[in-house]
C-alpha cells in the first residue's frame, strides 16, 4: 500500500490532484470573446467530474459534464478565465491563462526568475508578427517562423513551423469521440475540494516520433518521451534517481520548439507517460504562464536564455583543475596538498576545503578553527604565491548549537511557520528578505577578504513548503525559488569582492545560469553513476547552463583507480574539473602508474586551455552548453536525437567516454556530413556511421574535419598555437597525418574571442 504521508522535502507530483473524483474540473471549452488587436480574450471553461463506473470488472473515472449546487446564485456552474497572448520576438510567443482575479501581477508571481528586459515589458515593440486571419471560427498569427492558431469552439490553440507544418495542438474535450476513456486529460483547471485552490493541466499533442529533452539536471534517459518528469527541489542523495538538485521548468523538442513554464510551483510534466500521444503539463497555480520558442535547439535556447539570462564567462583559473575530498581538516593538511601538487607536476589551479574548517565539522558558523587553522590569512597568501586559488564549503542551514543561531530566529532572518514558529529544527536562511540576505553576506565578505577565491554554495533544495516567507509569498511559491535566490546572494557578493560572480552550486531554479557555476551533486561511485551524470549535464545544458562540473570518481566512496581515471578523463572535457568525495582523492595515494596516467589527462586539458577558454567565450554569448548532446550541433542527422552517452565539448571536439571496467574500446556514432579524425593519433573516420574506436587515453575524442583547435604548452600561457586538423575528402580510414599545421603561429592569448577557419582549399588561415 502506498504511503499517503506527504514528508518533509520529499518531491510533490501534483499530477495525482488530477485523478481525484473529489475536485471539480474545468475544461477549456469555447472562446467567448477575443481581440485580435490586443490579443486578449475570454475563455468559457464547463464544469466536469469524474463519476465511478462499472464496466466489465472493472471500476473506473471517466468524466462526464456537471451541474454544481452553489448558493447563491452568484457562483456560476461554469467558470471564465482570461487569455493574453504576447509576442515576444519573431521566433517567441507568450501565452497566459488566468483563473483566478485575485492572481498576482506577472511580476510578482515568481520574482527574481526572469529579469525582465525590455522585449518582455513591452511584447508590442516585437516586429515580426501579424494578425492574418480573424473570423468565426479562428484567429491566425503568423511570423516568418511559424504561426499560431487559436480556434474558437471548441478552444484549441495550435502551433506551426515556418513550412507551415503542424508541430502541437492543444486537447479539447469537445473533440472526443466518448468520454469514456478520460486520456489524454483535456486542457483544464481543477478547483480541488477542502482548499478552493486551483491547479492547471495544459494538455498538447505529441507527434509520434517527436523527442524531449531539458527539464534540468535530470538523471534519467536523456530524451524524456515516455517519461513524467517531477520539478521539485530536492536531495536525491545520488543521481540514479528521478529526483533532481536542479529542476528547470524548460525543455525543448525535435519537432522544432521549446517549452518555458513561467513559474515557480511544484510542477509536473508527463510527456507520454500516461497517454502515449499527449503531454500534459500540471502546474500548481491558478495562473498558467507558458513562453514557446520556434527553431532548431540552438535557435531556441538563444531564445530562451535572451529572456532569463545567461551564465558570463569565468576566470580564466577557474577552468583548471580543482582538488578536494571530503575533507581537508587542517592548515598543514592543504599546505601538504599544494605542495605533493607541484612537486608530483601536476596542474592545479584550485584546492578546495570542505566542511571541515569550523570547530565541528558540518557547524558552518564560518568562523576558522583557531587550533587547525592558526593563520588562515597566511595559508591563503601562501597557496596564492603557489599558483592557488581556495574553495570553501558552507551551507545556509544553522543547526540549534550553531552560535548563529539565536541571532538568525531573533532577529528574522530565518524562515518561520504561519504561527512565528520554526518550520524545521534548523533556521534556514530567508534570502527574500533582503536584511537576511545583506546579514548573510557580511559573513561572506569577511572570508572572501581574508583570501578565499571562491564560494561552496552547497545544498539549497529545503525550503519548507509550510514555511512563512518574507517576500509575502508562500512556501509553495518560495520552495523552487530559494535555489535561485540563494545562488543570487552568493555570486553578487562574490562580485562586488572579487570581481567575478561565481559561484560552486548544488541547487538551481530557471534562471540559475547567471550565477554559474554548478556542480552535479553527490553521484555513486559507479559506471552507472558516470553515466548518469553526463545524462544530467547534458540535460541541464540543454537548460541554458554553459558551465557545469561533477565530482571525479563519483562521491559517494572510493573509486577504483581505473573507474577514477576513467571519469577523470571525463572530467577534463567537461567545462570545469574537480577531484572531491570520500577520500583518498590524491593521485599519490593510489599508486606510481596511477599518477602517470592522470598526469597525462590533466596536462592534456591544460594543453587545451586556450580552446576551452575560447569555447567559454562563445558559450556564455550564446547560450550554449559547453558539453552538448549530438543533436545540438546536428540536428539534420536523425541517430544524433537518439545517442546519450557522447557529446560535443565546444563546436569542435566529440567525447566518447568509457563506462565499462577495464575497456580501451568502445562503439562510437560519429555525425554525417563531414569525416572525423583521432586527436592524438591523425587516424581519419567517416561521418554517418558506428565505429569501434580503440583509445589509450580512457576516453575517446575526435576532432571534426577542418577544426582549426588552439592550444598551448605552458599551465598559464600568454600565446597559444593553432592545430590544424584536416584530411583528405577521398580518404576514409587509415592513419593519416593531420594535415597542415599552424603551429608555428603565435597568437595573443587576448584574441581568443576571434573567429578562425580554414579558407576553402585548407591550407590558408582567414580571421587574423
């Protein structure tokens, strides 16, 4: 039997609210009345309940139509609600539905997820799209991206490609041919019985090859067909789960659109998962705010990270190496680590020291043990003449015993239950309150004065759905955002100390990407684990993060040296790396040839400094992901929509690692329309077919054909060099040279920023 307690922090599906035979539903019935200049309506929305029948052994809930027995007559049967349409640029258009008068102004509902810039404010100065057609049965938008439909009885809103291709329509009940089979659940409200509260379901059709993806850090399958899709912070103690650190209310689909729910409720997005032909997207607002971007991936997540904003390019430092466990608990301790660092010649740029700084480890008062830490202040200028930067963990939780407390709950800054109460047993910072928020970074500032370079925003998925918010607005409201409001408060303070809005974050919300950067959270030290965490970085990617990392070797114990050396390798090609978890951690405590081998790896992805950095660049101007599914780069190759386990790293790299113990090979899908050589050994493939590709590297890359790739000898360099990789069109296999090489030029490392090709013929150099 189902447990029916609803526990603290566990995920909320709000989809099962629509299986109740208790609520009343409100189906999207008619169009009653509509401006097509303004582009706001009415819509008729007819009363339903699911009533029990019988058939054939078997019990069910089918729908039928309703008559309500409110008193007095001024509660109408049926409900209206109001509908705005917005475009917000050619390829952009917003819909909202209102079911509820009382209903926050737009900008209050969810404040802080999208600053709104001036093309969100003011939708009428958006060029692009014109009023077509008007008549009794519909109303017609069209752009030179596609087109939008609304039908007026029975109400439908359909959505369609610059060919004028179908790609969505949405459910009307109207439309069913028996109301017997209650699937696909129509576009609807429920007003749920004991609460009065309402909930919307905006249901769509879903072509029958069409593929999802987004949604955030998600572990599970990359593409989301078929799956249900909860959006609720939290910790899922791992990444083989359904669970996410970082939810994003975002996604994007084959069938040439992407989806934004402009909110911060509990949601759940069921693509297929229970009627194969439909998505239903359940939000727990009376208030349902979707944007919709027409194009190709690249063209929409531009789209979307124009309006919620995107991740600026880091310090140069931060993309090296970073070195941690779990953790460091003393001066001497990291001191000894800086120093086996160098003198094993192993780059590194960041140590990072986790939650051992405090007199009791886990108490983050962020005050450093005096008998471990006698001179932080000195460890911190020492470790900077090394070549250093220093990490430091905290948390934004106090437990009783912390000497933060009182002042915390005394003094408000802690979130509170309706009766003034704590909701928790810990005070859990309220980052909506801005004196919270300012009493917060003061501690901050104070370390980041003393030395420390960057911030460990960990944890972050608590917030209490019972909990009583200062900004006014309900925990059911206040859970989703605090990620992003917490994010918020660390990078700004990092800025305005040091320049950089950086962040290391476990936690995320819509909008989250211009705090970067994040981490993938506590993963099993497995294959699985492995697996499962590019599935997630490739998902939250798709989310319009560029920068994000994992832990090396998984988190949660030791792994095997050659598990570690496989994902470490992993590691260097992603867009930052760090070695942190249950120790040890250290090459040195495995073994002489292990240090060999990981040596190798990290000098290879100093050697690749300048085209990361480069990549970097380009990706925070985008709004691109640094490590992008096959698709993103080629969406015309069909096998590229259905490949999970290799990736792009910038526009020019492929990665392919490894996931099984002890393989030097593996079978890799290399994209059509261009041939694909071997970085280290020149060896050339085809594009368009599977390969089975030997490495002694533990990971598989290959360059596309015509990349020009800057690189660089030194840890720091102030020049780099670019490689050209090139090969002959009639040459299919075989070892090959790599064609003809730049590297006798030198460039400033300043002019990374520039664009460089191979002229037509590949032996000329264009964009100096």
């Amino acid at each position: 039997m189902k447990d029916t307690i609803q526990y603290l922090n566990n995920p909320v599906d709000i989809s099962d609210n629509f299986l109740s035979a208790q609520s009343n539903y409100f189906f999207l019935t008619e169009l009653s009345q509509f401006n097509g200049i303004t582009k706001t309506g009415k819509i008729l929305c007819k009363r339903y309940r699911r009533k029990l029948r019988y058939s054939f052994n078997q019990e069910m809930l089918p729908f039928e139509e309703a008559q309500g027995w409110e008193f007095p007559p001024d509660y109408r049967n049926d409900k209206e609600l109001s509908l705005t349409l917005s475009f917000l640029s050619d390829r952009t258009v917003r819909i909202e539905l209102d079911a509820d008068k009382s209903c926050a102004p737009r900008e209050h509902r969810a404040p802080l997820m999208v600053e709104y810039p001036e093309k969100l404010l003011e939708p009428e100065r958006a060029a692009g799209w014109s009023l077509c057609m008007e008549n009794e049965e519909k109303i017609s938008y069209r752009s030179s991206r596609g087109a939008l439909t609304i039908y007026r009885n029975p109400f439908k809103i359909e959505l369609s490609d610059s060919a004028g291709e179908k790609i969505w329509e949405s459910c009307s009940i109207l439309e069913k041919t028996s109301l017997l089979n209650s699937e696909p659940l129509p576009c609807c409200f429920i007003q749920k019985t004991g609460t009065m509260e309402r909930q919307f379901a905006f249901s769509y059709s879903l072509r029958e090859d069409e593929k999802l993806y987004g949604c955030g850090e998600s572990f599970t399958r990359l593409n989301k067909r078929g799956q249900k899709i909860v959006l609720y912070t939290t910790d899922p103690k791992g990444v083989e789960t359904s669970q996410m650190y970082k939810p994003i209310p975002f996604y994007l689909s084959s069938a040439g659109y992407g989806a934004f729910i402009h909110d911060s409720c509990p949601m759940t997005f069921d693509f297929g998962a229970t009627y194969g032909g439909a998505q239903s997207l359940f939000v727990g607002n009376s208030c349902f705010d979707m944007i919709l971007f027409l194009g190709s991936p690249k063209e929409v997540l531009s789209e979307y990270t124009g309006l919620t904003g995107r991740s600026p390019m880091l310090p140069r430092w931060s993309f090296g190496l970073w070195m941690g466990r779990i953790t460091y608990a003393s001066q001497e301790e990291i001191m000894t680590v800086a120093e086996k660092l160098r003198s094993y010649d192993i780059p590194c740029d960041v140590i990072h020291l986790d939650t051992g700084w405090f007199s009791q480890d886990w108490r983050c008062d962020f005050i450093f043990d005096p008998v471990r830490f006698p001179d932080p202040a000195l460890m911190m200028k020492k470790l900077h003449d090394q070549g250093f930067h220093l990490s430091l963990w905290q948390l934004p939780y106090i437990t009783p015993q912390n000497r933060l407390f009182n002042e915390a709950v005394s003094k408000g800054y802690a979130i509170h239950d309706p009766d003034g109460g704590l909701p928790t047993e810990d005070a859990i910072y309220d980052f909506s309150n801005p004196e919270t928020a300012a009493w917060y970074q003061g501690m901050l500032e104070r370390i980041l004065d003393l030395g420390v370079d960057v911030i460990k925003a960990d944890f972050g998925e608590a917030a209490p759905v019972h909990g009583r918010y200062y900004s006014g607005l309900s925990g059911w409201m206040e859970h989703n955002l605090y990620p992003l409001r917490y994010n918020k408060t660390v990078a700004d303070i990092t800025k305005k100390t040091k320049g950089y809005g950086m962040i290391w974050g476990r936690s995320a919300w819509a909008g989250s990407q211009r705090y970067p950067l994040h981490w993938g959270g506590d993963a099993e030290s497995t294959n699985s684990g492995m697996a499962a965490s590019l599935r997630g970085g490739l998902s939250f990617g798709l989310c319009g993060f560029s920068f994000w990392s994992h832990d090396l070797g998984g988190f949660v114990k030791t792994p095997s040296p050659d598990l570690y050396l496989r994902w470490t390798a992993f590691g260097m090609f992603c867009s930052h790396a760090r070695c942190h978890g249950n120790p040890p951690r250290e090459p040195w405590d495995f073994s002489e040839d292990f240090i060999r081998e990981f040596r190798k790896l990290v000098k290879w992805r100093y050697s690749l400094m300048p085209y990361i950095l480069a990549q970097g660049f380009e990706s925070s101007r985008e709004g691109y992901p640094m490590i992008r599914p096959l698709f993103f780069e080629r969406p015309e190759d069909p096998v590229c929509w259905f490949i999970e386990d290799e990736y792009f790293f910038g526009s020019q790299l492929l990665a392919a690692p490894i996931f099984e113990d002890n393989k030097n090979c593996r079978k890799v899908y290399l994209p059509s329309g261009c041939m694909w050589l071997d970085y280290h050994s020149g060896e050339a493939y085809e594009g368009g077919r599977w390969h089975n590709i030997h490495t002694d590297h533990h990971i598989i890359i290959l360059v596309k054909d015509g990349s020009l790739i800057p690189v660089a000898e030194d840890m720091h360099p102030d020049t780099f060099k670019l490689q050209a990789y090139r090969c002959k069109a009639e040459t299919l296999s075989g070892t090959i040279p790599r064609g003809d090489s730049f590297e006798t030029l030198v460039v400033p490392i300043n002019e990374l920023g520039k664009t460089y090709t191979l002229s037509p013929n590949g032996r000329e150099l264009q964009g100096l």
